[in-house]
C-alpha cells in the first residue's frame, strides 16, 4: 500500500498498526472531535426520504441558508461536493493564466487540481521556519521576477494547512488589485471566533477577481459526507456550473447543510472549547525533549521533531494505535515535521503518554 498523500487513510493506518481501521486514534486528519452536531444528524434522518429524488439543481434552500448566514446575496454561492470539487473547478481557471502562485509549504489536493489542467505553478515559500513568531503572518515575502500578476492567479490558504498560520487580512488586500485571480482557501478559518476570524468574504462583492472557497468537512466533522462551497463572481459561478454534472451534492448533504450553519450553538461550543485545548496540548508537546510544536490559530498543530518522523509514526501506530500525519508530502518539510489534529482533552492525554513512551523508548 503507498504512502498517503492526505491525512485520514484509516484503512493504510490500521494496515501498520495490525488492528481494525475503528481502532485507530485519528490524529492525522484535522476533522474536530465534537461533531458531527446532533442537530445535523436528527435532521438527515428525518429527511432520509429524500433520497428517493434528485437534489434541486440549484441548491436553492442551501443556497438561501448560507446567504443568510453570510449576508450575500444567494447567487454568489455555489454549494460544491467538499471544497476539493471546487479545486477542480478553479484548476481549470488557472490554466488560463499565464503563471499561478502557491503559498508553500502547501495543501496537496492544490498540486492535483493546477496539473490536471496543466496550470503552470510558481511556489513562493513564505515561511520561514526560524522566523516564527506567533500564530499571525503580518508580511508576505516578495514575488519572484519572473511572475506577472496581471496576468497570474494567487492561492492562499487561510489559516494556512499545515503550518497553522493566521494571514492578517491586510497581508493579503494588495493582492486584489494586483493579481488577475485570487482563491482564499478558507477551510479552516470558522475554528476562530468572529472577533477573532480574518474572513475576505466582506470584500467578495467589491473584488470580481476573488474566490473564497469554505469546506463542512473540518468544523462540523463531516469528512465523509462531501460538502463545501465556494462564494465568488455570480458569473463564474454560471459558468462553473457548466463545467460539472448537475448533481454533484447530494440531497442528504444539503440537508445537513442547512442543518449545520444553523447549529449557532455548536459554533459557540467550538470556540469557547479549541483556545484552551489547543493550549494544553501545546502545552503538553513543549515538555517532550525533542519535540517542538509551532503556535497555530487553527485547530492542528505542526511539530518539529529530532527524530525521524516516519519512525515515530509507525512506533505510534505499531504500539498505541494512534496516527500521526507526516509531513513527507510536504517537500519543504519532510522527515522531520508531522501535524495532528487537536482532539478531545482525554484523547490529548493518551497521545502525550504514548509519545513519551516512544521518546524514552527512542533515547535508551
Ligand atoms: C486546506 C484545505 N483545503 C481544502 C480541503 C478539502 O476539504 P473538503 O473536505 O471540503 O474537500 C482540505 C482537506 O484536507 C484542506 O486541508
């Protein structure tokens, strides 16, 4: 079996670990503990007929629900099957352009959308690892010579996956009036609290060269179900549309949908419970020689690690049954980082004891 280039790979975990995929602690995909939200799933269930129907085209009851949500008007929304279909979408834009710059280290699923188009990609690593400060990116590095905005596309990825970054809105505005296309990939960014958060949704209306796209997947705990959107230009949504079949979100998903961004008291939860989880478990990870983890405004952390990663993983998965996500996928990172998704307290723990294990295993 390869290597996963994705965290999540339960089946390729559970292979090395000798035990069923269910037994597995997930550390390595950033999916929440705390959901999927109750009301997400009374509302599936009560509305499971629906399966005997094709969804409506236009998605129009989600649709309606996010706008609201979002205060835009409901045909800047296009509800897609995860933000990855969505991707796929823009990879096709971006091979319009001459050249399209990537935030690296950077998410994989952005190589795999740009090259099934042939879009020709320009990487612009703009951490530097020894410069880390805090959790907030304030100043991006310039761009190479050889990249023409005006002609080029931008992806940014805020918070950033997997450093775990926070680019202030203010790093990112000149861009607009700069590059031809700009994606802001928001998956992640409904984990900070609306006093917190650093969203470009505001500014879609004014900028017809913005796309933002958001996912269900990680806040909601919805991996499995297939839902994100994107919010950007009414017209390149028609014509995205055009692009793909009609149906590509299922009638369940849209339930949930509508179920979960009306949850107001699971989105209060997450916020009040990440901050101090995330804390103590960077707390906990400082304390283990060897190990350094990086402040992050999401709700997973990048460590670097003195030790082989690959070797700590499968002496994690071998021994404890919990799964890390190496960063080998990531050519600026390599051997040497992994990330893990904050996770319950209790599960938090056990992930601490297992690593300490291994580490005093390691040194003897
Ligand atoms: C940064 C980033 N964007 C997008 C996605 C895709 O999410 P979805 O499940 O909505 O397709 C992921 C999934 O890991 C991600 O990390």
């Amino acid at each position: 079996m390869t290597q996963p280039a994705h965290g999540g790979n339960l089946v390729w975990a559970a292979k090395l670990a000798g035990c069923p995929p269910s037994a597995i602690v997930d550390f390595s995909a950033s999916i929440s503990p705390l959901g999927p939200p109750h009301s997400v799933l009374v509302a599936m269930k009560s509305q499971m007929a629906k399966v005997r129907n094709y969804p409506d085209p236009n998605y129009s009851e989600l649709r309606l629900a996010l706008s609201h949500f979002h205060q835009l008007p409901s045909e800047w929304i296009l509800p897609g099957n995860g933000s990855a279909e969505l991707l796929t979408l823009l990879g096709r834009e971006f091979a319009q352009l001459t050249a399209t710059v990537l935030m690296t280290p950077a998410f994989g699923d952005y190589y795999r959308a740009l090259r099934s188009y042939n879009a020709n990609v320009q990487e612009l690593f703009f951490w530097e690892e020894e410069e880390d400060k805090g959790k907030a990116i304030k100043f991006i590095p310039p761009l190479s010579d050889s990249v023409t905005p005006k002609t080029s596309g931008l992806i940014i990825n805020n918070p950033h996956n997997p450093t775990g970054k926070l680019f202030v809105r203010e790093a990112i505005l000149h861009y607009l009036e700069e590059f031809a296309l700009v994606v802001v990939d928001e998956a992640f960014m409904d984990f900070l609290s609306p006093e917190e958060e650093q969203s470009l949704i505001g500014l879609v209306q004014k900028y017809p060269n913005l796309v933002i796209l958001r996912s269900l997947t990680k806040f909601y705990s919805l991996p499995g179900l297939r839902l994100g959107y994107a919010i950007a230009h009414p017209e390149r949504l028609q014509y995205w549309k055009l692009w793909r079949d009609p149906w590509p979100v299922s009638s369940l998903a849209e339930v949930a949908g509508i179920a979960a961004i009306s949850d107001l008291d699971f989105q209060e939860q997450t916020w009040a419970w990440l901050p101090t989880v995330r804390e103590e478990l960077f707390q906990g990870l400082s304390q283990i020689p060897g190990l350094e983890p990086l402040p992050s405004a999401a709700n997973f952390l990048l460590i670097k690690s003195q030790v082989s990663v690959k070797k700590l993983q499968s002496q994690l998965l071998r021994h404890h049954q919990i799964f890390i996500r190496d960063c080998v996928s990531f050519p600026e990172l390599g051997d040497r980082f992994f990330r893990i998704a904050v996770r319950t307290s209790e599960e938090n723990q056990l992930l601490l004891d297992a690593f300490n294990q291994v580490m005093i295993r390691n040194a003897g």
